[in-house]
C-alpha cells in the first residue's frame, strides 16, 4: 500500500527539517539505547555512547535544564528537576484521574475503564505535556487538570482499541494484561469507547476560570485528533499498509505522525489554549509537540533495533519504523534533528517556565530515571 500524491497533498503535512547538528560537520558520538524491561514491553534505559558514557549533545543533563537562568520564575537557579515536577503532578493527576472515573452503575462495565485509565504504570505523557503547556504560558495546573484528565482518558481508549486481536493484537500493557485480555474483546471496545466522551463530559463539567470560547478550541481540538484525520488516520494506513510498502519512508513518516505526534501535540496545544495563548504560541506548542511525539517512538524504535542486533530483542516483522525505512545510522540523525527543532520552538517562552517542556525533550531520548 502506498500513499499516492494527491493524497499526500490533500493532508496536512509534517515536514523533517534537515538542519541539524549533523549538518554542521560536527561528528556525532552514536546513540546506543540499552534494553532495560519496565513491565510494558521493551522499555527505554538511557541513551549512551558505544563507550558506555551518556552522548554531550544536549542542552540539559537527563534530569535537569541546567541552562534556565535565574530569576524566570520556576526552574530558576541551578536548574530544573524534572523527576520532582514529574512526581508531583503526578500524584495530583492520580487523584483527579480516580475522581474523574467514579465506580457506577453497570459496574462491570467501570471497572474495566478503571482498569486501564488507572494503571499503575501508566507514564501519564500527555497529560503532563498539558499541563506543563499551560504553564508556560502563564496559566494553572488547576486550570489544566481536567483537561489533562480527558487526554489521559482518550488516549487510554486508544490504547484499549489498538491492544484489540483485530487491530496490534498486543497482550501487555503498561506492565499488566491488556483491556481486552482480562474483560474480553466486547468490554475492551465498550471501555474503549465510553472514554472517548467521558473526557469531552469532564472537560465541560469540572474547567473552572477558563472562558467558554477556549473549552470549545479545547475540545474541537481533541475530537480532530482521535479523529478520521488523525489517530484513526494513522492506525488505518499501519494496518493497509503490507510488503515493501510498510517501510516506504513517506508512510513511515506519515504513521508515525497520525499514532503519535498528533497525541503529543493536542496535549501541548489544548494545555495551551487553556492557558491564554496567543494564535502564534499555539503553533509554536503544536510543532513542538509533535516533534516530541515522534521522538519519542522513534527513540523506541531505535531501542527495538538494536534490541535484536544484541540478540536481545522479539523480532517484529511487520512493524512500521524509522529505523527499517531509514537503517539506524539515518533514524539516529532524525532524532536528533527532531530534538533539536523542538527547542527551536520554545525559544519564544519564558525560560523558566517552559523549563518542563525543554526537559520533556531530552527525556524523550535519555529516559533518565522510571516513570
């Protein structure tokens, strides 16, 4: 299966700039992501150098934006600990997310969405990446928190659908069985599909001091994501796409962009149209988001890859990735390209504020410390 040209051109496009520190005659030392098991699957350890010694090229140290000057509001001083903010939110996000998915009548029925909106090793991504959007832009967490619940929640559903034995037919997730493995594939689609509005419901129900015109955006804007044009989008042309085509670098790009990037991105522009950002801050969020996005995946790719180059790694040969459309040595350089046009787009937010997002993009690499 392949995408013809005017298809290309009838959608919205992400295109790779090639402006990075390759490009500049700097040789880059090579990424070797080491193969650490998390209980989802494979999971990510921190990237080093084939010596064993983390990579220089960053513009903060794994758990910290070292670079934050002082006086800019948080992050300020010696830097900015992205575990602790992590953890943080984290626990508040917890509360909300129990609260936000109450144990009603049919029970059965609760229990399985309660089961995968609050598992213990969901990593809690795009609810973060809200929030601290939010923030950047001079809003609140309280403002964002049932923003940052509907993600959580949508892209869970995601989740329970794509785990189906019709869709990636996986038997994991998040370190536990998945939906459809403990409650059957009937209450997996049920769970899945009760998310979807639960989230638009808690948004409109639990937003307080934010103006109704940016609820709207705010919604609009996930119900394009998860739409026909967006994650479905994406998940459709993986499961058509068969042979040689799977590793066609266009389709490569464009999946990857529709079943991730997209997810990254409406968390960073809906925390910023919570926030008050202006039209241009928006554009800014959503370029941001969906390079961390599809950093992020391709960084687990890279994992995957030389996963089975050690011999360690399940041989996945259908999968649709960077590295098998591009060889590792291109999908390195990719990401690093990726992680330099991502901060490229914070340059215009208050340091210190923004300084979670600026550490989201090294933690999409280094995976420094478990979350």
């Amino acid at each position: 299966m392949s995408i013809s040209s005017s298809a290309t051109l009838a959608l919205p496009r992400f295109h790779l700039r090639r402006n990075s520190f390759f490009a500049h005659g700097h040789a880059q030392p090579k990424l070797k992501l080491k193969l650490k098991r998390d209980g989802e699957g494979i999971g990510m350890g921190r990237a080093t150098t084939s010596s064993g010694k983390a990579p220089p090229l960053r513009c903060s140290s794994p758990s910290y934006v070292t670079d934050t000057p002082k006086g800019e509001g948080e992050g300020e001083g010696e830097g900015f600990d992205l575990r602790r903010y992590w953890n943080s939110v984290r626990k508040e996000m917890e509360a909300e997310l129990e609260k936000s998915v109450p144990l009603r009548y049919p029970e059965k029925i609760h229990v399985s969405m309660r089961y995968s909106v609050l598992a213990e090793k969901a990593k809690r991504g795009p609810p973060m990446m809200c929030i601290a959007a939010c923030e950047a832009v001079g809003g609140s967490k309280q403002q964002a928190l049932p923003t940052a619940c509907a993600l959580e929640m949508v892209h869970t559903a995601s989740l329970i659908h794509d785990d189906l034995p019709c869709m990636d037919d996986d038997p994991i997730r998040r370190g536990q069985p998945s939906n459809h493995t403990v409650f059957g594939v009937d209450m997996a689609v049920l769970a899945g599909d009760a998310l979807f509005p639960l989230g638009f419901e808690y948004i409109v129900s639990s937003t307080s001091d934010v103006p109704p015109d940016r609820i709207v955006k705010v919604i609009a804007q996930i119900a394009k994501t998860v739409g026909s044009q967006g994650m479905v989008a994406g998940q459709y042309m993986d499961l058509g796409s068969t042979g040689n085509n799977k590793f066609d670098p266009s389709l490569v790009e464009f999946i990857h962009e529709r079943k991730f990037g997209i997810m990254a991105e409406c968390s960073a522009v809906t925390g910023g149209i919570i926030g008050g950002a202006t039209d241009e801050e928006v554009e800014r969020l959503r370029n941001y988001g969906r390079s961390v996005g599809v950093l992020y995946q391709i960084a687990d790719d890279i994992l995957e890859e030389e996963a089975l180059l050690e011999g360690n790694g399940v041989i996945r040969k259908n999968k649709t990735s960077y590295p098998r459309a591009y060889g590792l040595e291109k999908a390195r350089e990719i990401a690093e390209t990726l992680r330099s046009n991502a901060k490229m787009e914070l340059s215009g937010f208050d340091r210190g504020k923004s300084a979670p997002l600026y550490s989201f993009v090294d933690y999409a690499i280094d995976r420094s410390f478990d979350v």
